[in-house]
C-alpha cells in the first residue's frame, strides 16, 4: 500500500493551522487521528471548541491505554495520545514532537512542524525516520501557518 507522508513546515501557530486543517478533513468526511504530546492534545481539544464559533468540528480524546468504544468508534476525529491505541483511520495527523516509528500507518500521514528551532530538529528527525521505513516524504513549507 502507498504510503503518503507530507511535512507542513515553517508554522507560525501550529495548532491554529491544525484546526483549519482538520476543518478541512472534518468536511472532507474523513477519518483523522491526531497524536502528540499530552499537552498539545489537551490545547488543541481547546481550540476545537472555540477556534471558529459557528462551526463544530465532533471529535474525542482518547488517552494512553483508554479503549476505543462503540460511541468513540463513531466519533470522526480523535485526539489521541498513542496512534497505535486509535484504530483504523484514513490520516493521521502527527503534532510532534516524537515520530510514529513502528506503528501502523494509515494512507496518509501529515507532520506538522514549527519555526522553533527545536519543533525544526524533531521535524528533522521524523523526516529521517519516514524515510528509513521506506517512506517518501513531501515537504510543504507554509508562510502563513
């Protein structure tokens, strides 16, 4: 199965850029699984909820260890902290700062990366990791992020 990786680089508010990116996929009807670190899970589930007043955008979070149930199941966009708990889906979106090394991947998988420098030296790390798996990543640098 193709695999399809793409970098979003260069953001200025990553996890603004990631709501209007899952409103997106949210419109698309896809299914999306967005895993990082607790507390950029923990902010981004904030914003969902008031980035944009006259749009909900349904979505759940699932905790490390946490089983999906039949209602989460139905649920189209998880926030979760282990991608390999979150179940089928058709994107997962990765926050960084860790990788996805060994898990099962969906047909997409987009990486979004900051200016910081260290958001810079992860992303480095996760480009390098996808490309051992066999993996051909596409960058998409951003200028308004």
């Amino acid at each position: 199965m193709h695999q399809q990786v793409d970098f979003h680089t260069g953001l200025g508010d990553k996890l603004a850029y990631a709501c209007r990116l899952l409103r997106k996929a949210h419109r698309s009807r896809a299914r999306v699984v967005v895993t990082g670190d607790a507390a950029q899970l923990a902010r981004l589930d904030q914003l969902l909820w008031i980035f944009d007043p006259g749009e909900f955008i349904p979505h759940a979070r699932l905790r490390a260890g946490e089983r999906p149930t039949p209602r989460l199941a139905r649920t189209p966009l998880w926030l979760a902290d282990q991608p390999a708990d979150a179940g089928a889906c058709d994107v997962l979106v990765n926050l960084g700062p860790g990788g996805v090394d060994g898990q099962p991947l969906p047909a997409r998988t987009i990486e979004l990366v900051a200016r910081a420098d260290d958001e810079v030296a992860a992303g480095r790390q996760r480009w390098r990791a996808h490309l051992a798996a066999g993996r051909a990543p596409v960058n998409h640098p951003q200028s308004d992020g």
